[in-house]
C-alpha cells in the first residue's frame, strides 16, 4: 500500500511538472512569436515611412519648381503689362490734359472776349445815359413857382437864425415861412410836379410833398385836409392840393396860417427868394 501510494506521489509530481514546463514552454513561443511579429511590423513601418517621405519630398520638390517657374512667369507677365498699361495711362494722361489746357486756354479768351465786351456795353450805356442826363437838365428849364395861397407871411425863414415860438415858448429854427389864411382856405401847387407823399407829420400837422425838375422839392403843412390829390399823381402849377387848417402841433398857438417849405438838392432853401 504505502509503495503504490509512493508511485502515484511520483506520478503526481512528474506531471505536475509536465504541465509547468509545457507552461513555460508556451509563454516562451509566444513571447518569442511577439517579438518577431513585433521586429517584422516594425520594418515593414519603417519602410513605409522612408517610402513616404521620400514620395513627399520629392512632391515638395516638384511643387517648389512649379511655383518658381510659374512665379517667374507671372511675374514676367504682370511687369509687362504694368510697364504696357503705365505707358498707355501716362500718354492718355498727357493726352488728356493738353486737351483740358487748351479747352481751358479757350474758355478764358472766350471768359476774356465776353469780359470785354460787357465792360464795353457798361461803359457806352453809361456814356449814354450821362448824355441823356446832360440833355435833359440842359432842355430842363428852371422851374418857378407861384404863392400857394395868398396872404401875409407871419413867420419869415429862420434856417440859421432863432425865432420865438409862442407854442413852445422858446427860440427855435424855422425851416420854411407861415402865410397867414384863414381856415379852410384853398392851397395851391406852387409849380408843376409829381405828388411824393401825403402824411401826417408829428409836428407840422396833414403834409403834402411835391418834387419838381432840377432837384426842386414843396411842402404844405398845417393842412385841413389832402383829399384833393393823391401819392404818385402828375399834377399842375395852380391845381388845389389841399385847405388851410390847424392840424400843426409846433405852431398851435399860432394865428390860422399855411406852413410852406421848400428844398433844392435836399437842403432846405428860403421860399421868399423864389415864388413871385
């Protein structure tokens, strides 16, 4: 019994070792098997690699060439047409502004020549009307001038001198003369001319202005009523204008009277020396 149990032991043994070899065996071809197929991979890598590489490279290469000749070659072109269409815009350009010179040269003799002749046409209707002005005041004769309305001059001209005003109680100037009438008496043109303004003045009261030739202007103030003429009209030496009344604010104080100016060229002149 105890020598069949010995021989089964050993039997055990050796093929417990059996297995472990046989174990080791298999973990050896396999990692033997690992390695080569890992060696093989590896070169056929490599190889497909440098194959790679060289292929890109010399796709490299091929482009770089392509890119210089087709550079060399663009280049070349755009400078020609640059170099072509600079030539043709400089000589449009020198084209084009000896044309706007000479345009320009002729419109300024043009501009010049039309200058000129209104300059010219100014000048002979200037030369004309200071003819005609000439002629006129050479047939325009002196105007005269009758009394507007008879009566008794009251107050004289005092253009320089002082006069006592009884309505202001003071010394003052007098522009024109007060004819002495009694209300509602009839005013009459002193001379032919053209009636300028009908007012009512602040201080002398319902005034007619009349202009006459050669500068020559009347006045009538103190005045009832004006309805007898009207601004712009053409009226007659002679021709009623107006009634004597006592709408003259300065001269209230007054007797019943008509206040007569006159001017030539603006400035008050004494109607004493020149109605008759």
């Amino acid at each position: 019994m105890k020598r069949n149990r010995r021989n089964r032991n050993f039997n055990e043994e050796i093929e417990t070792k059996k297995l472990v070899y046989i174990s080791v065996a298999v973990v050896i071809i396999a990692i033997l098997a690992f390695a080569l197929t890992y060696v093989a991979y590896s070169n056929i890598l490599s190889k497909k690699s440098k194959t790679t590489g060289e292929i890109k490279s010399k796709i490299a290469e091929l482009s770089s060439v392509n890119n210089e000749t087709t550079t060399e070659q663009a280049s070349s072109q755009i400078g020609k047409s640059v170099n072509e269409v600079t030539k043709e815009e400089s000589s449009k350009i020198a084209i084009n502004t000896s044309n706007i010179e000479k345009s320009e040269q002729a419109e300024n003799k043009i501009q010049t020549k039309q200058n000129e002749q209104i300059k010219e046409n100014v000048e002979k209707k200037e030369q004309t009307a200071n003819v005609e002005t000439k002629k006129q005041e050479e047939k325009a004769p002196e105007p005269t001038f009758i009394k507007p309305i008879e009566g008794e001059i009251i107050k004289e001209f005092a253009n320089e001198n002082l006069i006592y005003s009884e309505t202001l109680k003071e010394w003052v100037t007098h522009n024109g003369i007060d004819i002495k009438a009694q209300k509602a008496s009839i005013v009459k043109a002193t001379e032919q001319g053209t009636v300028s303004a009908i007012k009512n003045d602040p201080r002398y009261g319902i005034t007619v202005v009349i202009e006459h030739t050669n500068g020559y202007v009347s006045i009538y103030s103190n005045l009832l009523t004006a309805e007898f003429v009207k601004e712009g009209e053409k009226i007659k030496q002679g021709q009623t204008i107006g009634t004597v009344g006592n709408t003259a604010v300065f001269e209230i104080a007054d007797e019943s009277h008509l206040h007569f100016e006159m001017l030539k060229d603006n400035k008050y002149i004494n109607p004493s020396e020149y109605i008759k």
